[in-house]
C-alpha cells in the first residue's frame, strides 16, 4: 500500500509531504483546488511520461516520492530479476530537471522507466476518468475474464509458447527468403568456385612469379654465372689463385709480427668463405648449364597470367585470399545445399511449438468459457446492489480460426439496464452513470481477483447521485476492508464513507497559487460535507445532514 506521497515542485504545488492510511481515503475540494494534480504527480512514479511544463519553479528540479509498504505481496521475483535490494517500505522515487531530464529510482538506485512501470503495476490502480473508456476494450474487457479465472501462471506460460511458436516461425520465413536469394545466386557462385577448383590453387603458387622471371632471364643468368666462376678459380689470376699467395705469404711471416698473424687469420677465413661460395656458385650454375625449356616458361607464364586474372576478378591482392574467396563459395554451396535438412528442420520446430501453444490456448479458452455465466451473474447482482435492479449482462465470445496473442478468442461484454431490451455493446448503450457503475463494478471484480495493494479512483462516482451515491461509496468500502481505496470525488455521500478524509484546497498570494491538503479532523469533516450537501452557505439542516451521512 502507499504510505506517504512527498511532492516537490509540481505544478501548484510548491512542497507537500502527505501520509495514507489503511482502508477507504476520500479526497474532497473544490474544483481547481489541485486534487487531480495528485493523481498525475502520483501517475510520474509509476512510470506514466512526463510533462515538462510542470514546474512550479522552473529554476529547480520536480521530485515525486512515494513509499510503499510491499511486505504481503511477493514481488522478491521483481527485485531479484531487475537487481535491486528488496527493502520494506520501498521508495521509490522520480526527478525531473528544468532541462527536461527525468530520471527515476527504486530504494536509491536508478532504474529505467519501463522497470518503473512494471513495478507500479503491482502496486497501485490509478482509475483516471478517462479510463471509464476502457470498458469499451475487447482487451480489457479480456483482462477481467483472465483475472476471474484465476489462470495468471497459464497465461504466462501461453505467451511464452506464442512467443517461441512466432519465434520459430521468423526464423523459418527468414530461411525461405535467403533460400530464394541464394537460388539467384547459386549458378554463378557454382562458376565462380568451378573455376577457381579447376585452376587447382595452392600455396605453392607463390613461388610462380620467381619461377617466371628465372626463365625468361636463363641465359643471361647462365652466361653471368659461368664469367663468375671462370674469373674466382678458372684461371692463374683468379681471385682464388690471388687470395691462396696472400694467405701462403703472410702464413710465412706472421710469427714476427702480432698484427700480421692477425691480418693472416682474418684472409684466411675469407678464403675459406671465398672457397664456399665458389661451391655454392658452382652448384647454382649446374643448374642453368642446361638447355633452356620453353615449354617449362610457357607454363609457367601461362599459369601466372591464370593467377593473376583471378586475384583481378575477386578483387583481392594474394594467393591466400583466393584460396579464402574458394573457401567462403564452397560453404555457400554447401550451406545452399543443406537448406531442405535446416528447413525440415525447422518446419518440425514450428509444428511442435503451434502444437504446444495451441494445446494452453484451448485450455484457457475451457476456462475463460466457463467461466462466463459467473461474471455474467457476479456483475448483475453488484449492478443490481447498485440502483440496476434490471440489469443484464451478456458476454459474446469472438473465437478466431487461428489463435493469437489472446489465444483463441476475446470477448464483447453487452449490457442493458431495461426490461425487454436486449443486451447491446456497452459503448452503444450506457449511460454516462451506468458506465460509471460498470466500471466500479469491473473495478470491484479485479481488484478482488488481483490482490492489489492500492486502488485510486479519481471521479469513478461521476454522474450518478442520491442513494445510487451511498451504494458506490459502500462498495468502495466493501473493497477496502482488503485493500487501501483512495477516492478523489464531489459526493458528499463518498466523501462521508472514508474512514479519512482529505481536503484538498487552493492558496492565493499576491505572488502565486498553492495548493495544500490537510487530514479534516472530525468536526471539520462534519463543515466540510455541510458545503458539499448545501454549498458555501451552511445551515443546521445541512450540518445535521452531514452528522447523519457520518454515522451511517
């Protein structure tokens, strides 16, 4: 339940601390004294959007803070799911900037506003006086159905199911649709991995363009590498000849000298790395001393020009990228291939999640049915305890082929309120009093199914007066003796039931307007609802009114 509402800077008002009690609250005041500024102030906690003209100071920021006592409602799934400490009461609090930034907070932690909304939902049911609407809603008159069944756990699960089935069914239309785009594709990504298959690619290749220009050089190569060789060991002035004296001479002499046995050492291992090289060199030439292959060079020039026509045409700039290119079409193929197994696959994956979603909709729909005749009744005798004695209600089943997010239907509620008028559609029939006694009474069944914390009616009693007032006012304590009832009304015979009540009035200054609210102490309360029964003129017949609606 709501404890205490803390309001900063908000519309006419400018700081207003309020504690709530237990059982029926009735608001009162005149009108433009601000009581629906509560409703709205209290509609920014539980995650409705801001207006950012609210301020009753635009140089500071709006703060909403209520607290709530959450201990008999097991909402532990909630805090634990979102991360949040589970503290009883818990405040919850929302601050909106002069920017327009609005920020929201449960125990002092920041929460986004869709959390926020969900949490409200568990707590508290503002009845605005544009909501009497709703009864006009196949989706909330379905709401009512689904509460009196009591079957919250199945609906859960049946949404799961639905979700999944929906899921499953993307995925496969998803499937279908790439099929067709890669069977588009397919003939040219099958030749473009044909030719890249037949071109027999390998790492091997890389060596190709050495291979080439070997070739095509071989006989300036091979003529180099034979005027090499003759000038290092072919001949009495060979470099190797010239080397071998140098060596013999300073071998001769480098005991005399430490510098020269230096230098000896040092000529001596370039001869021998001469002599090493003039093998190797030896080696190489063997190679080109051979008659020059065309054909080999033809090959090879041929298979260079393949490469690099390849790497042209996929658009890549190695050897290691084709191979990747034929990698990638190779999958796509198989991939292309494997669709009519992914398919089945998932066709059976469908199949089997309709079936079970399919299956919980039919058992909710055994339910919802059933349970018909019950609310049918339920709502008769609560319009009848109403000033309906007449009334009936009618509800059509709408059922649908396929089934939905609903399931496999929703329903029409249809009422009447006259002898020998059938039921009708209740947009199309009620009265502006008889929509607001149907919507108490849906009010009153939800509540009781719902085990909500708190309920706040802003002006549920409109149109309606006189004894047809008390019967909605005892209602509404009815309701409360299981839940707190806030009700803002003009009713002196609403006003009277509460077990509080709470004014609501306007303050003027020469330099602003405030609107304050105070608990009315008994003899106050018995003031207050003489000006409501006669106006601001009080008599002794209205005073004793007043006593009298008290004490009934």
């Amino acid at each position: 339940m709501l404890k205490r509402l803390s309001i900063n800077n908000y519309a006419l008002i400018d700081k207003l601390s309020l504690d709530l009690k237990t059982g029926f609250t009735s608001i009162t005041g005149e009108t433009g004294a601000g009581k629906s500024i509560l409703i709205s102030a209290l509609g920014l906690i539980i995650g409705e959007r801001a207006d950012f003209k609210v301020f009753a100071d635009i140089d500071n920021k709006c703060i909403v803070e209520g607290e709530f006592n959450i201990s008999n409602y097991n909402l532990e799934y909630f805090f634990e799911n979102n991360d949040l400490d589970l503290i009883n009461p818990t405040l919850i609090r929302r601050e909106i900037t002069p920017t327009g930034r609005s920020r929201a907070f449960v125990n002092d932690t920041p929460v986004s506003l869709n959390q926020l909304k969900e949490l409200g939902t568990h707590l508290i049911d503002i009845h605005s006086q544009h909501q009497t609407l709703l009864l006009n809603s196949q989706d909330y008159q379905l709401k009512l159905v689904d509460a009196y069944c009591n079957h919250e756990d199945m609906l859960l699960q049946f949404k799961s199911e639905y979700q999944s089935y929906l899921s499953k069914q993307k995925e496969l239309d998803e499937l279908i649709e790439n099929e067709n785009q890669l069977s588009r594709e397919l003939d040219y990504k099958q030749f473009l991995f044909d030719e890249l298959e037949e071109a027999k690619l390998s790492l091997e290749d890389k060596t190709i363009e050495e291979e080439v220009n070997k070739l095509e050089n071989f006989k300036e190569i091979q003529h180099k590498l034979n005027q090499i060789i003759m000038i290092s060991d072919n001949s009495e002035s060979s470099v190797s000849s010239l080397l071998s004296n140098i060596v013999i001479n300073l071998d001769s002499v480098r005991k005399n000298d430490s510098k020269i046995d230096a230098l000896n050492s040092r000529f001596n291992s370039i001869w021998i790395e001469f002599k090493d090289c003039v093998s190797d060199l030896e080696d190489l030439a063997s190679y080109y001393n051979i008659d020059f292959d065309a054909k080999q060079l033809l090959f090879f020039q041929d298979r260079l020009n393949l490469i690099n026509k390849l790497i042209q045409k996929h658009g890549v700039k190695t050897i290691e990228d084709l191979l990747e290119v034929q990698t990638n079409l190779s999958k796509d193929l198989e991939q292309f291939n494997s669709l009519d197994k992914t398919k089945e696959s998932l066709r059976n994956k469908c199949i089997k999640t309709f079936n079970l979603a399919s299956k919980t909709a039919k058992i909710l729909s055994k339910n919802r049915i059933s349970i018909l005749p019950h609310i049918q009744n339920e709502l008769q005798d609560l319009l009848a305890n109403l000033g309906m004695p007449n009334a009936r209600v009618k509800i059509v089943t709408n059922s649908y082929d396929k089934f939905n997010i609903k399931g496999y239907e929703d329903f029409t509620f249809c009422f009447t309120s006259n002898i020998g008028i059938e039921p009708k559609e209740i947009s199309t029939i009620a009265s502006g009093g008889e929509l607001s006694r149907l919507m108490l009474c849906f009010k009153y069944i939800l509540a009781q199914k719902t085990s909500l914390p708190s309920i706040i009616f802003d002006e549920i009693d409109t149109g309606v007066s006189g004894e047809i007032a008390h019967k909605m006012a005892n209602l509404m304590s009815q309701m409360s003796k299981s839940m707190q009832v806030i009700s803002i009304t003009h009713l002196p015979q609403v006003a009277a039931k509460g077990s509080v009540q709470l004014l609501v009035s306007k303050l003027e200054t020469s330099e602003k307007v405030q609107t304050n609210i105070k608990e009315l102490l008994p003899e106050e309360r018995i003031v207050e609802l003489a000006k409501m029964l006669s106006g601001k003129a009080i008599t002794d017949s209205s005073l004793s009114n007043a006593r009298d609606l008290l004490n009934t």
